[in-house]
C-alpha cells in the first residue's frame, strides 16, 4: 500500500508539474495578475521543491524492500549511472539561465532564446536524460523497491512532460522549434 501511495504522490507531482508549466495557464495568470506575473516562476519552482521534499519524506518513511541484492557491482553501477547523470544535468544547467529558470531573476518573453548548441545539439531534453540516469543510479545503489518506484513513475511520466513541455516550447518559438526537433533527438543521442 505504501508503494501505492508512493506512486500516487509522484502521479500528483508530475500532474501539478506540468499543470503549473503549461502556456495556457500562464497566458491566463497574465491576464489576471498583472505585474505580480513577474513571481509566478519563482513560486512554481518553490512549490514544486516543496512537493518533491514531501515526496522524498514519504519515500524515506517507507520501510525498505530489497529488490537487488546490494554489492560491489550493483554500488559501481549506481555510481556510474549517477555521475554521468550529474554531468548530463551540469552540462544542460550550463546552457540555461539558472537563476532565470528558478523564478530569482524575470524575463520578458520576447528575449528568450532557442538553445541549441552544445548537449542541446545532441538531445533536446538532456535534464530529463540526466535524471533518468541519476534515478538509475540511484536504483542500482539502493537496491529497494521505492528506488524502482521512484524510476518507474519518472519513466511513465516522461511521455507527458516531453509532450506538454515541446508544445509550451512549440508557442514560444514556433517553426524553429519544429525544425530543432525534426533534427535532434528527444533523450537518446543518435549515434
């Protein structure tokens, strides 16, 4: 039951995530708030921190279930997919404004732009790609059933996030993005 609920709040997570994310949403919060717009970044990105810290709470409290035995291979693994997990999401942070992404610094939307140079070049979505393989990492290492409900529910919603965040992208940038994503792959570089 516990593994249920655990899967519920990462389903409730990933939901509010994309929810919060959408253009629509945005263009109507807009319109409603006026200039107090300028926060909504800023409160998104504390919000979300709030839910994942709530989540990983819950995930902490639940008593563990192996479902790999833990060994030198299994912790080599969990290492490896997780620091080549970190320098895919250093590498992405690199590319982005961080302090404009989390909501401290405010944008006009008209001076965004397409980034499509470096990891960008190789995978449109390399913060996703990254955790994926930190969730992995993180799964070889523990060894436990939360760990695999943890990958399992980031690996169910990626479908949705992909999707809702390529048409977010779609209304900002238009026929470039279309063009980027014809070019380049989602998660998996082409080799």
């Amino acid at each position: 039951m516990e593994y249920i609920l655990l899967a519920l709040s990462w389903a409730i997570f990933y939901t509010l995530h994309s929810l919060l994310a959408s253009s629509k949403l945005k263009r109507i919060l807009r319109e409603k708030i006026g200039s107090a717009f300028k926060w909504y970044r800023l409160f998104y990105s504390v919000f979300s921190l709030i839910l994942l810290i709530g989540v990983m709470i819950q995930s902490a409290l639940i008593p563990k279930m192996m479902l790999i035995s833990k060994g030198p291979f299994s912790t080599y693994l969990g290492y490896l997919f997780a620091a080549f997990g970190t320098i895919i999401l250093v590498k992405s942070a690199k590319k982005i404004s961080l302090s404009t992404f989390i909501g401290f610094k405010t944008k006009e939307q008209k001076s965004e732009k397409l980034v499509i140079s470096g990891i960008y070049s190789k995978i449109r979505h390399p913060l996703y790609a990254g955790l994926i393989l930190v969730f992995l990492g993180y799964f070889f290492f523990s060894g436990t059933l939360t760990a695999a409900v943890h990958l399992g529910c980031l690996l169910a919603y990626l479908p949705f996030g992909i999707y809702f965040e390529e048409k977010n992208l779609i209304d900002l940038f238009g026929d470039d993005y279309k063009e980027y994503r014809s070019n380049v792959p989602a998660i998996l570089p082409w080799l």
